[in-house]
C-alpha cells in the first residue's frame, strides 16, 4: 500500500493493520506528520501540532505493540487523531479560536478526550475552529483561515471547519467535533464525509457544565459511516452529575452499521418555513437520496418541516454561548455583536427564550412522529467562498449566516440525532451532502441506514485532487 492509500485508509482498517503487525504507530503517525508538514500551509487545518508528544506515544504504543496480543488492544489502538480547538486537552494550548488565548493550558483533558485515549487514539494536535465555535466558516481572526481540500477557494464549513479539513484532505483518518447548530454537519457535507450529531445526552461535557442549554454536543467526523459509528461508541456515556444523559444502546453503534432494516418510513422537504425552497443543487441531493431509498424498499413522503417561530428563540440561546469571559476588544466584529445583543438580554429573557425553545423543539418532533427518518439538506446551499462576507456589516453577515445554516439548528433544539453524509457533487466539484434525523435517541436507525446508502452509493474513493498529489518527505 502507498503512502497516500495508507492516508486515506479509514481508521478501523488502520487498527487492524496495527493489531496484525502490518503497521506499527510510529510508522501512520510519521506519515501523518510529514503529510501535515506538506500540505497544511496551504490548508490551515492545524493550529497546534503535537509532533514531539505524538511521536513519543507512538513510540510506547510501538513497544507495547509487539508484547501484546490482538484481542488485548483497545479498537482504536495507534491510530492518530485530533481534537477542536474548543475542546480541553491537557498539554495543549485551548484557544477557542480567539489569538490572545492561543497559548492558554487547560488543567485537564475533557472526558471525550479522555476517552478517546483510553480507546487507543494518539493525538496528533487541535484542529482550527471558527471563533468561539459562532461561524459556520473557520476564519478566526488572527490565524489564517481554513480551507476546503477539494477546492482551496471555499470554505470547509464550521466552527468544526479545522477537523473537516483535515479529515477530507487525508491528514487524519478521523476526527472529534462539536455542533450546536450544524458544525459537524456543515463541514461533513462542505468536505465529503460523515459527521454525527448524536442525541442530547449521549456524550457528556464533563468536566464542564453545559453553556448553551442542551444545543451542543461532541461527535465524530470520519469518511466512512462504521468509523463515525465505532467512534461514537468510544465517546458515548454518562458521568455522574451530568445535567443530561441516557442509557446506552443495547448493541454498538458499530454494530448497527451490519444491521438488517426493516422499510422505513421516509420523510423529505425542501421547502422550509420560514425561509422558504432550497437552492436546487441541494434540492437534488435530496431528491436522490430519496429516490435511492425508495429503491432500497423504503416509502418516501414529502412532509411539512415548519421552523416558524422556532429559529428566534434559538438565536438567543445560541448567541449566548460566546459570554465565555474573554472581554470584548479582543474579540473579531462578528462576536462583538453577537457578545453585545446577548448581554443586551437579562437573565429572565434568557431563560424565556429557553422556554419558548423547548416548547416549540416539542412540538416539532412530535409532527414528525409518523415518520422514522427524515431527509433534509445539511444547508440552504453549497458552500461559499473564503472570506465571502468578511466586508458585510454584522448584522448583514448574522442574517446570511441564519439563513444558510437554517437546516441544521432545530434539531440541536429537540436533541434528536442528525448524520451528514456525502451526496454527490456540485456543479464546480465541490462535496454536497444531506443529513438524516433520527427519532429521539435513535442513533442506531439512522447509522444502519446511512450504512445502506453508503453501500448503495460508495463514495469511500473520492479524494481531493490537492491531497493525492505524491511528495517527497523531508
């Protein structure tokens, strides 16, 4: 295997090669570095590299490798990863995205960190995040913005735009975010892959408290949908005090990716009120997932998917979540006016609006109870370039940005589980996806349904044309 096939093989087959000696950790993780070291200038995908840590665990992992027998490994032993520049790792700057935090050290790993090292993963570093994780483009200011691999013109989404990147561009196999409004989602169908927002309560944010009243959550990025499964069963659980969580599934996530599916009942839109029809290439990626599942035995039908009075009182919870402390004039214009409209709101508005949510979030997944799955776009159209608004006014670019991402946040207000997954291409070769949603905590459904698609409708080959190209390691 060459060393660009090895960079783009999905982690799951990267733990086997290792289990079986095929591989060793020092060897995938080199490679990963020297490709990172080539490619990531260009790609900004990285803001912190861990090489000397990295390669001091692959190292151990390398040693313990030879002295141990397969069965005893965790599943995802010696395989590299990274984690969001929102995410606590200890030894690693945090910087949420803002340049006067860039060497700030949290105290302790987050328990989605811990637990991706307890199941084997070596980590390679953090990944770009749009500032304070508020965009749904990755161009923070004070660090240079991240790009699309499969055209370095556009953007790969955000504010998990860093991991997308990375993912799509074969700089890792796989990858952690966190979305409270489509930042796993965005970035999966602006990058070609596989993200999961999991249900509300399937991953916990210990050791911190929830910030933005049950919008967000951790969840994976990967290329095929049994890495994205395997991962979540990794991040997936409770710790005690955790103000939201549910039981675990009686099989794996993994496992639901071989599981046989009853037909389904199919619910479809691309007309979404209030903002009204989708531009039509989205339109088609819809319409084909559709058509392929009415073909796989599934009954397809069109829905009513009704945002009205819903996406205000989101707004101003999610708007919240950037009074994280770090005082105004560091911040770009863009939190500047999203800090200044939420501090204009006092606690009891707050707390209305949060009502008003979960008021409405109820309502909406109980019009949808006759259906199992629901077939949306991740966004209202393809992505845009980079630095497409960055001259707009605040409030110009507020609107652009609550009206492209308009898919994706009811459903971090009802907590149901969303997966993106590929859907073809543009028109200018550009990734488009859609995304599935699931009944409340039915993750299991919907991984073994976007596993059927993805045998239906492979998309395991396509690479960007920028990440294929051989070079010589340094």
């Amino acid at each position: 295997m060459n060393s660009v096939d090895l960079a783009f093989t999905p982690a799951l087959d990267q733990a086997r090669l290792i289990r079986h000696k095929e591989i060793s950790p020092i060897e995938l993780v080199q490679l990963y570095l020297d490709r990172i070291q080539q490619l990531d200038p260009q790609l900004g995908s990285f803001w912190t590299i861990a090489a000397e840590q990295a390669l001091d665990d692959a190292q151990a992992k390398t040693e313990l490798l030879a002295m141990s027998h397969p069965e005893e490994l965790p599943p995802f032993f010696g395989v590299p990863t990274a984690i969001k520049d929102l995410t606590p790792v200890e030894g690693m700057p945090c910087s949420y995205g803002v340049k006067v935090l860039k060497n700030r050290q949290p105290p302790q790993d987050a328990e989605v960190v811990k637990r991706m090292r307890a199941a084997g993963f070596i980590l390679l570093g953090k990944t770009a995040t749009a500032a304070l994780g508020s965009t749904p483009y990755t161009e923070a200011k004070g660090f240079a913005p991240t790009r699309n691999p499969w055209n370095l013109d556009y953007t790969p989404g955000g504010s998990s735009g860093g991991a997308a990147a990375a993912v799509a561009a074969g700089l890792c196999a796989i990858a952690q975010g966190s979305d409270g409004g489509g930042s796993i989602r965005g970035p999966a169908g602006c990058c070609g892959l596989v993200g999961i927002k999991p249900s509300r309560g399937r991953v916990s944010h210990a050791p911190t408290g929830d910030v933005i009243s049950g919008l967000a959550t951790h969840g994976p990025l990967a290329r095929t949908v049994s890495d994205a499964a395997a991962l979540l069963d990794v991040m997936s659980g409770k710790v005690l005090g955790d103000p939201y969580w549910l039981p675990d599934p009686a099989h794996s996530f993994l496992e639901a990716t071989r599981k046989p599916l009853q037909d389904l009942r199919v619910g479809y839109a691309t007309f979404l009120p209030p903002v009204g029809a989708i531009d039509p290439v989205c339109e088609q990626s819809v319409m084909s997932t559709v058509q392929l599942l009415e073909d796989l035995g599934h009954q397809p039908e069109l829905v009513s998917v009704d945002f009205n009075d819903l996406l205000e009182p989101i707004s101003t919870v999610w708007q919240a979540g950037v009074d994280v402390g770090v005082p105004w004039f560091f911040l770009d214009k863009m939190n500047r006016y999203l800090l200044k409209r939420s501090r204009n709101r006092s606690g009891g508005q707050y707390l209305t609006a949060v009502t008003k949510m979960q008021t409405l979030a109820r309502k909406l997944v109980a019009s949808l109870d006759h259906v199992d799955v629901l077939v949306l776009p991740i966004f209202m159209y393809p992505t845009i370039h980079v630095g497409e608004w960055r001259k707009l006014r605040p409030t110009k670019i507020f609107d652009e940005i609550a009206y492209w991402v308009t898919p994706c946040p009811p459903f971090n207000a009802t907590g149901q589980p969303a997966i993106a997954i590929p859907a073809g291409f543009t028109p200018q070769g550009l990734p488009i996806g859609v995304q599935l949603v699931g009944r409340p905590a039915d993750e299991v459904t919907l991984i073994a349904l976007a596993a059927q698609i993805e045998a239906a409708r492979p998309w395991i080959g396509d690479r960007p044309d920028f990440a294929t190209r051989p070079f010589s390691a340094n």
